[in-house]
C-alpha cells in the first residue's frame, strides 16, 4: 500500500469556494490512485464526491519520503 495526498488544484474555485464545509485534502492509504480517489470520495464534504474523483480539479500524488523535513498535514479548524 502507498500514501496518497489528495487536493483541489484551485480551491478558490467551485467546488470548493466558498470553503465552508468543504473538504480541501485527504491523505490516503491505497494501493493506486484510482483507489486512492475513490476512498476520498466516499467521505466528500459540501463539494459533494464527484471533484475528488476527476483529475481536473483535484490533484492526486503518491507521498514519497524525501531526504527533508516536510509538514505534510495541517488541520486548522
């Protein structure tokens, strides 16, 4: 299984603006990023699980452990 970090690509734009109650990332664990988008999408906030499935406006990139120090999270809410 790999880790997956999942974002909107423009979270200013629609789906995601306004923000409220929206979901603006997911780190997941899967074995692909098909995978890996389908489980964000099963606990989507207001912008609904469609955005988290299309790669238009969502990225989805593999963590890979790098040789620097990284937050990779923060949850302000």
């Amino acid at each position: 299984m790999k880790l997956w970090l999942l974002r909107p690509i423009d979270q200013s734009a629609p789906p995601w603006s306004p923000w409220r109650d929206k979901v603006l990332g997911f780190v997941v664990c899967a074995s692909d990023e098909e995978s890996a988008r389908s489980l964000a999408a099963t606990d989507p906030g207001d912008e609904e699980s469609e955005p988290w499935l299309d790669p238009t406006i969502s990225s989805c990139v593999e963590l890979i452990p790098g040789p620097h120090e990284t937050v990779i999270m923060r949850d302000q809410g």
